[in-house]
C-alpha cells in the first residue's frame, strides 16, 4: 500500500546529502518516508555510494552544487515541497577562512531560504548546533539545560558566529509569503557533539591511540561533562520534524530543538573510550592527567605555528584555544521538547547506537 505509486508525491532536498550526517539523513529518508517519490541530493561533493540508491522505488537525484551559488540552489529547490538543510562548513580548526565559513553558512543558508520563498517550497529544516549556545566565550558550564534556559551565548570563533547567524535567519523567516502566496514553515534542530558510523574524528583519535601504542592520554577531566547524540537519532529527528512541520506548524514553526538521545552524559575522552575500548585502545592511567596550563600552552603554541605556517603549508591540529575551551567545558543538555511537540523518541537505543558506531570504527 505504502509502496504504490499514488502514496508516492513528495520531493526533499536535502543538501549537504553526502555528509556525514547528510548520508544518514538520505537513507533515513528512503527507510521512513513512505510518501517520497523524488529525493534530491545536493552537495559539492557527491559520493559514489549514491549509485546504489538509485535503484529502489524512490527516484534519487544527485545534483552537484554549491550552496554559495544563489542559482544552484534555486534550481534545485524548485519543485521540492521540504527542504532538510544540512549543508555547513563544519571548521574549528582553522582550516578555513572565517570569510569561508560565513560564505557557506550564512550566504549558503541566506541562498536556501530564498530559494523557498521564489520557488514556493513551504517547509524548511534547518541543522543547527548546540555551538549556537555554547560553551560561550567566559566558559559558562551549561547543566542538564533546555531549549528555554537562560544562558548569555557569547561567541568570538567564526564557526559558531555562523551558526548562530544562519539558524536566526532560518526562524526569522517563518511566516514569510512563499511564491503561491502560501506561508514558510521553518525551525531549526540543535544537535550536541553527533558521533557514529561516518564520525571522522572518532577515527583520528583511533589512528593517534594506535601510533601511540594503543594508548590514549588523559587531557580533559572526567567531571567535565558532553552531552552527546548518536547520528542515527539525529537523522530521524529531521525526518520525523519534516513529516510534522505541515500538520504541526502554528506549534513547531519558528521553533528550535536540541537534538537528544539515551547516550551517557560524560567527558568527550570518556565517551569516546567507550568505542575505543572496545578497539583495542586504553586511557593510561585516569589519576595521570595533563596538566591544564600545558595543554593551554600546547593549544597557543598550535595556533600561533598555524598563523606561522600559513603560507607554506595548512596546520590544523585537534588540540587549538577553541577546542580545548569547548571540551573543557560542560555542555548538557536534558529536555523533552521534541517528544511533546512531534512525538519524537529516540528510534536507536544506547546499547544499539554503541554498537553500531563500535563495529564502524
Ligand atoms: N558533526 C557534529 O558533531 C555536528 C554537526 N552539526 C551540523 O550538522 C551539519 C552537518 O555536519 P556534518 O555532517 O558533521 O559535516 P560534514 O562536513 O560531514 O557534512 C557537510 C556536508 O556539506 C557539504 N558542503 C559543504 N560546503 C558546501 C557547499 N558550499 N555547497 C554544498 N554542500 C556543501 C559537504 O560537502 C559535506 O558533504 C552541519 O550544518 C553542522 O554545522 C551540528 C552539530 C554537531
Ligand atoms: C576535537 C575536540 C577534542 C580535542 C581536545 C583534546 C585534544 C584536548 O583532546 C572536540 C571536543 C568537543 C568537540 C566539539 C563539540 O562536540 C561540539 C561540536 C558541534 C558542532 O556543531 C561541530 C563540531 C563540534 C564543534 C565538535 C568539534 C570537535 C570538538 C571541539
């Protein structure tokens, strides 16, 4: 019933699809949404896994694009009745221009709204960041809060700043008229640190634990802690949010949400061991830590080889003032908003999510 071809009439864009996020959101979408009839993919890099997809009872377009290009974008949202915007220059590590990461997004983001409203696309998902929050630049700890806790977001790095710009862009256009005369229904989903199969720098700390002897160092205390949020939820979480917007959307439009799971409140290297672990690696002794003023020293002395270097040769390390800050700091969050609001409940638990992103890495 769900698979004949009069249920089948929608099209989604999703853009930024061959990302690691994007990824799960494309096979999210297939699995979950038994109404699609066109999925479009969008990205500058389009991944050859997409072959594969292209094969089943839902037309895949995969369109190669940039969302800096104004007339990419709008040629590929027309005609589309939900765009899921996923696309970002996801950089703290200084390998990108501030002037770059604001292109693509906050213009790139600025380009796919617009394309909405001319082309007459009603429903807009955006993916934002808990970063448009915090840590904020004083290194306010953020405790088990929610989408309503008061908390002065202050930030300095350009990738935040982006987000930030780019997700009140996305909620200051709902509302707005689309070609048709028909209202935008926008919101924006927040996920924390996302980890899983596709998790790249989950895979860095593997290779560093493995040319270390298989052994990790402690740099950040157990009690500092992340809330963390498998990348299987946070793709359903968008399809689930775009199947409701219509039905939902004087309750959901214009609103954010934290993206949110069963995974343990711990400490980026804490939860991070828990698929290492599994792998072979260890964390030397936990009374052992790095002292604080050494990795700050080690973190200035990155960033100031980074402006040094600059002209010879890209230097982004893991380890920069920005980062250190971030992983220093506690980041939790705990709320039900998106359970009352559009009946979301984690689709994978603790248990499956650990070991699917175990057997990944
Ligand atoms: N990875 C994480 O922990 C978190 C990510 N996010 C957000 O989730 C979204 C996806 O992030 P990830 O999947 O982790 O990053 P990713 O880098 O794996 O995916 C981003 C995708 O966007 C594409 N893209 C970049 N610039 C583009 C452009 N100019 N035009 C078209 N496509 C472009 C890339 O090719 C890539 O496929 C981003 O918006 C990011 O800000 C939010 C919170 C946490
Ligand atoms: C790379 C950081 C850990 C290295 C610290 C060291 C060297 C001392 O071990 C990561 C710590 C926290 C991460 C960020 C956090 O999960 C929130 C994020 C949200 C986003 O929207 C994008 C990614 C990120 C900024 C994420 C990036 C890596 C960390 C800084």
């Amino acid at each position: 019933m769900a698979d004949s071809a009069e249920t089948r009439k929608l099209v989604y864009l999703v853009t930024g699809g061959c990302g690691f996020l994007g990824e799960h959101v494309v096979r999210m979408l297939l699995q979950r949404e038994p109404r699609l009839y066109e999925l479009r993919v969008f990205d500058l890099h389009l991944g050859p896994w997409l072959e594969e997809l292209k094969t089943g009872p839902v037309q895949v377009t995969a369109i190669q694009g940039d969302v800096t290009q104004a007339h990419e974008v709008a040629a590929a949202v027309a005609g589309a009745h939900v765009v899921i915007h996923t696309a970002g220059l996801v950089d703290v590590f200084g390998r990108a221009s501030p002037e770059t990461i604001y292109e693509v997004n906050v213009q790139g983001t600025k380009n796919v709204i617009e394309a909405c409203v001319q082309t007459g696309t009603r429903f807009l998902v955006y993916t934002s960041s808990m970063e448009v929050v915090g840590p904020n630049i004083k290194g306010h700890p953020f405790y088990r809060g929610n989408e309503d806790t008061p908390y002065e977001a202050i930030h300095r790095h350009p990738y935040p700043c982006s987000k930030a710009q780019a997700e009140r862009l996305v909620l200051e256009a709902n509302g707005r008229k689309v070609h048709g005369g028909l209202s935008l229904v926008t919101c924006a989903l927040r996920p924390t640190g996302i980890y899983g199969e596709g998790h790249q720098i989950m895979r860095d700390f593997y290779h560093q634990g493995l040319r270390l002897g298989g052994r990790l160092f402690r740099a950040i205390p157990a009690s500092v802690e992340h809330s963390r949020v498998y990348v299987g939820n946070v793709a359903w979480m968008h399809v689930l949010v775009a199947q409701e917007l219509e039905q939902r959307a004087a309750l959901m439009g214009g609103q954010v949400y934290f993206c949110y799971d069963e995974s343990p409140y711990k400490s980026y290297e804490d939860f991070n061991m828990e698929f290492l672990g599994p792998c072979g690696l260890r964390l030397v002794d936990t009374r052992l830590l790095v002292p604080y003023w050494l990795l700050m020293l080690l973190a200035t002395l990155n960033a100031l080889l980074q402006w040094l270097l600059r002209p010879l040769l890209l230097y982004a390390p893991l380890l920069n003032p920005y980062t250190l800050a971030v992983a220093n700091t506690t980041f939790t969050v705990s709320t039900n908003k998106a359970q009352r609001h559009f009946g979301y409940k984690p689709l994978f638990s603790w248990e499956d999510s650990r070991t699917r992103t175990i057997r990944w890495v």
